[in-house]
C-alpha cells in the first residue's frame, strides 16, 4: 500500500520543531510507518540543513534524506500568533519532537512540565547535544565535536592520523535512539494512558556505542590502538591486495575459520598451527609477520583469484566500493530496495526503510517544500483566509 492508511503508525500526529539530522531522522522513520509528521520551520530559511548543500537537482542532501513523508508549517514561533497555533497543534498530537537549544522550549512556552499538566498523554521527545545539566548542557554539539568527546576519534583512522567516521554517527545514533524510545513510550501509553518526558543526547547515544572500547580500555590495561581498515583486537581482519593490485577485505571470526582460512584460501594448513598464530590473542600480537605471511601468499594471486578461494573457505570477505558502486549494488537491485518520491525538483531515487515488514509497503512521501503545507494545516485549526494572509505579509508564517 502507498498511502499511510494501514500501516503501523497510521493515524498518529506528531509535532517536529527540529532542524539538521537527530531529530529529522526520528520523526521520519515515523512518517515512513504512517504517523502524520507536521514539521515546524522558521518562515523565510526553514530547516537550516535545507541549505548544508545543493547536491540534489538543487535540493540539500541532507533535507532529502531526512524529510520525506514530512509536512512542512513555517511558523515564528516567538511571535504570539506562532505560539498559539503550535499550542493548538500539539494539543491535538500525540508526539511532540524537538531538538532546540536547551531552554529554548520553556522561553517558547513548551516546557515539559507545563506541557505534561496540559496533555497527560503527550510523548515529548528532546533531543540535544549533552543531555540537560552538567557542565556541557549549553554546548553547542555539532556531530564532529561529539565523535571527538565521546573518544570515537581516538580509536578510529591511523596510527599517525585521528580520523571522524564519514558519515554524521553521532546524530544517526541519536535519532535512532530518540525514534525507537517514542516507540517504546507508545507501547506503554496503550497500556497505561500515560504520556511521557524522553530525553535523549547525541552524547549518551554515542556512548552506548563506544561502550565495548570503553570497557576493553578500562579492563584491559591500554586504549585500543588506531588501526585504520583493520581490527584492533582481532586478526586477520582488514585489506588485503593480490597481485592485480586490488584489494579483498576479509575477516577471520573464530579459529575454525582460521583453520580453513589456512587450508583453503592460503593452501598453508601448517600455518594453522605456527605458536605465533594458534589463538587470536597470539595473531594480533604478531600481527606483522601474520600479514606478511598472507601477504606472501596473495602475491600469487589476483584479487578475483582470492575471492574464489574465500568463497570456497567460507570466508568472509567484501570488496571496496564507491558510493557509487554501493547504489549500483547488485543486492540493493536484487531485492527490490530502491523506491521513487517525489520532490520540488522532481522525483528522486531513494532506498526503502530498512526494516521490512510482510505485506506493508512504507508511505515514502514526498519531501516537502519549505511551507508547502502551511495554509492547509492552519485552515484545519480553523483559521480563516484573511488572518492567514495577514500573517504572511506580516511574517508570522
């Protein structure tokens, strides 16, 4: 089915006053499973992440990415005509999004605590940088300065060169985390009627995922070495290259694998049992003369020679693609991941939300221009076409 009818989250209304990647990223997800997202943006500029970049027929990246199956209300919110029509939005929402400067929301008028005594049942979701208190609470949180905080800098790149990942973590952690807690506190307003308070920072949701180098840190003794493409605590595990100059990825799990590593892939089963390379604990400390010893053996060999082998070992392994490579990937084709939406610039190609539920086809709506939606959304409320058009010239919306 296209449309939001039927699908999981169907009929609930969610109020997103968000900007960039966290909160945009929960609240499309939402959208995506049926929910009617109405996103609030400033009149004039909207979301600033509609301006990170022009990469699509003219469109940001990022806007695209993030905000499809979305309508877009531009509202001024300090105005008090603004704040009276967000008001009546969420009264009659079940969600409310937002990941503005802390206290930002109680100067608006939309404090928590305010807005749980009004709406009992409203799930209000915020999403920050640092978490509210502490000594960061009011720092700006750009997803960089988190991967850097949060020690994702400092076991990641080479041992000469710290290096952020490539894509925005950090953020992506956040909305993750900030999309499947709405769900939770869903499952529990059906069961209770209670709304619910959500905090979730870009901080904390990085942290869980530091959490295994933190513990291999704090119990280990020492931090975990930067080892670029490779693995800090298991070998082998990285790029290899063949004679043809290209390179296999490939990683040994456990020491059957290694067994059949040596044995099929090297044709050195007595390598399996060098002292060195016995236990995976040995194999990372000698990692050196482990790698020259494939590296030996792969001399001989193109790149497509050693997959083969790989394959017959049961070996895991991958390829290096571009980004272009990786949309022109044959699985995504296979499996029927792509989908058309529409946009101010036309339609565009997107990958389908990866979840996959039997017999349900996700909205994937268009993604919406700045206001696109505002004069229908004000008319619900019941405002009449005089005031609309006066707050518009007076830049209320």
């Amino acid at each position: 089915m296209k449309d939001e009818e039927g699908l999981p989250l169907a009929g609930l209304t969610v109020v997103a006053i968000e900007q960039a990647v966290a909160a945009p990223l929960a609240t499309r997800q939402l959208a995506d499973w049926g929910a009617r997202v109405i996103k609030i943006e400033r009149p004039g500029t909207g979301d600033f992440a509609r301006a990170y970049d022009t990469r699509v027929k003219g469109l940001s990246s990022y806007f695209v990415w993030l905000n499809r199956s979305k309508q877009s209300l531009t509202l001024d919110l300090k105005r008090p005509e603004g704040a009276e029509v967000a008001q009546r939005l969420v009264a009659g929402a079940d969600v409310l999004v937002h990941n503005l400067a802390p206290g930002a929301m109680d100067r608006l008028g939309f404090g928590t605590a305010t807005l749980r005594a009004r709406h009992p049942r409203l799930i209000m979701c915020a999403v920050s940088g640092y978490g509210s208190g502490g000594p960061y609470q009011d720092r700006k949180a750009y997803d960089l300065l988190v991967q850097s905080e949060a020690g994702l800098l400092s076991i990641t790149g080479t041992p000469e060169t710290p290096s952020k990942a490539g894509i925005s973590v950090a953020d992506i952690a956040a909305g993750m985390y900030a999309y499947s807690a709405i769900l939770t506190a869903l499952l529990r307003r059906a069961a209770t009627g209670a709304g619910a308070a959500l905090e979730v920072s870009m901080f904390d949701a990085l942290g869980e995922w530091m959490s295994h180098a933190m513990y291999a840190t704090a119990y280990g003794g020492s931090p975990l070495p930067r080892s670029g493409a490779r693995h800090a605590s298991i070998a082998p595990y990285g790029p290899f290259t063949g004679s043809d100059g290209k390179t296999v990825y490939l990683g040994v799990q456990n020491e059957r694998e290694w067994l059949r590593f040596c044995r099929d892939v090297l044709a050195r089963p007595a390598l399996a049992d060098d002292p060195r390379f016995v236990t995976n604990t040995g194999r990372v400390e000698h990692r050196d003369a482990l790698e020259a010893a494939i590296g030996e053996a792969f001399a001989t060999m193109t790149a497509a020679e050693i997959v083969a082998r790989l394959n017959v070992g049961e070996i895991a392994h991958a390829c290096l693609n571009t980004v272009e490579e990786f949309a022109a990937h044959p699985q995504l084709a296979a499996r029927g991941r792509w989908r058309e939406i529409d946009s101010p610039a036309g339609p565009l190609r997107a990958l389908s939300p990866p979840v996959v539920m039997d017999a349900l086809e996700p909205a994937m709506g268009p993604v919406p221009a700045l206001g696109e939606h505002t004069e229908t959304i004000l008319a619900e409320l019941g405002y009449d076409h005089e005031t609309i058009t006066g707050w518009r010239e007076k830049g209320v919306i």
